[in-house]
C-alpha cells in the first residue's frame, strides 16, 4: 500500500487489501475483533493521505524525536574485523534511546484520531513500553504496559521510566512470565475492551494491519539511510545487517533496500536457549 509514509520504498505495492505479503500475513481473529480490526485497517489507510497527519508526524520526527539520525562510521570497529567498512545507523541516539519511538508516535495520533482514550502495549526489553509511555504522555492519552515479571525484574530501570511517565506497569505472573506471556495479557485486555483502547503492536507481527503500520512507520529508518550512506560513500553499501527480534528495526532498515539487487540484507537472531 504506497502511501506518503512509504512511496520511495514500497514499490511492489505490499500488503494486499489483505494484509499478505506474499503467501504470509493476513488476519486470524475471533469473531468479536474481526470488525475492529477493519475499522483500524479503514482509519489507517485515511488517515495516511492526510496532509494534517503527515505534517504533524513529519513535525514530531524532526522537532521531538531527533530525526534524521546519523550514520556513524566505526573505523575502529571496521579495523578491528579486517576490511570491511562498518557504518552504524544511530538510532539509538532518537528520543527515548531506540528506534520504538518511530511506530509509537505514529500508532498514538492514530489512536487519538480514532478517539480512543487509552493505549496498551506488551514489552519485553521495556524499550516499546518506554516509547509508548512517551508518546502517551505527550497526546494526552493513558498506558498500560504488559510485562512478565522476570523481564520487569531484569529491566527494573525501563519499569521506573515507564511509571514516571505515567503509564501503569501489568506485571505478568503466568506462564513463562516473559513476553510471549505479556502478549497474550495484552490481547486478552484488548479483548475485554476493543473500544476505548487500542492494543500498540511493537513489532511487525500480529494481525494485519499492525504489521503494515509498524513497517510504514518504521521505514523512515531505511529511507533515511539510503540517501546518507549514499551522500557518505557515493554508492550503496554492499550489505545490510539488522537485529530482529520481534522485527521492526529490521524491517525499518530493510524495506528501503529490497528492490537493490546488489545490496546483500542479513537479518542477525540471537541463538539462546
């Protein structure tokens, strides 16, 4: 779906009406969030040809968040492995301290203009509830972040910046007490109230459309880095490498990149346990 958010980007016109890119994506819902999801799905597709819209959106990127971010090169970094020239997309230098405040800013002024009273969200590391604390605080709306209790222990800084924020930490005692625990927490409270609130996805996961509007939001990232790394090196790189955990800084990084045929992409996963 090429819209303002993503015309220098999306040129294979991915998702279709039906959230698949491909022969993945689409919806699999219960029959009461069926129609909530379409309405998002509707409110989203307006409001992104929305001048209004995307001129607060662009506003916030530049005034409040921080954007552009820069791209670093680590040419001790780059010594250190033996030749090649390693560039680093600083997102980490954004407000908040990630690229989560990307997808959250724009999830919020959806949500405010669906008029919708409260925001929710799961976190694991506490950088997505964090960003959308923020964004919540800022439009004025409440948040309740949803987090297993073995992550709220682990990541005790992000809790306390959440509930200064004035979000409500849901701390999550079932089950592996972790984030996939967190997300059916979430889910269960969206269930209870699809109405009032809106269920803030984090990653490009979950039931079209929030993997559509994770990527769209988050593409800023790779548009921005194209023509960075292109003013830094006169050329794109030979490879692109992202984290992925739930997905959304990969596929902010990737999506400006798939129709580059000489651009390798390596998505990186931790092994664990």
């Amino acid at each position: 779906m090429a819209n303002e958010l993503t015309k220098a980007i999306n040129t294979k016109d991915l998702p279709n009406s039906e959230g698949y890119f491909g022969e993945y994506g689409g919806a699999y819902l219960p029959p009461n969030l069926e129609e909530v999801m379409k309405e998002i799905d509707r409110s989203y597709r307006k409001i992104v040809e929305d001048p209004a819209f995307i001129e607060e959106l662009m506003d916030l990127r530049k005034h409040y968040v921080g954007r552009p971010s820069p791209i670093y090169h680590a040419k001790r970094l780059s010594e250190a492995v033996g030749g090649a020239q390693i560039y680093l997309k600083r997102e980490d230098l954004n407000h908040t301290g990630a690229h989560k405040i990307n997808h959250c800013l724009g999830e919020v002024l959806l949500a405010k203009a669906m008029g919708k009273k409260k925001v929710i969200a799961e976190t694991g590391a506490g950088q997505h509830g964090v960003a959308l604390a923020t964004a919540a605080a800022l439009m004025g709306l409440e948040c309740d972040i949803y987090m297993g209790s073995v992550d709220v222990k682990k990541e005790a800084p992000n809790v306390s910046r959440m509930k200064i924020l004035g979000a409500k930490v849901i701390e999550v005692e079932r089950g592996t007490q972790s984030l996939k625990d967190a997300v059916d927490a979430a889910f269960e409270a969206y269930l209870g109230d699809p109405v009032d609130q809106i269920y803030c996805i984090g990653s490009v996961v979950g039931p079209h459309p929030f993997p559509m509007m994770v990527r769209d939001f988050q593409s800023i990232v790779g548009i921005e880095a194209k023509e960075q790394i292109r003013e830094m090196i006169g050329r794109l790189p030979e490879a692109i490498v992202a984290c992925i955990g739930g997905g959304s800084n990969a596929m902010g990084i990737f999506s400006a990149f798939l129709d580059d045929t000489d651009v390798a992409i390596y998505g990186v996963e931790p092994a664990g346990k």
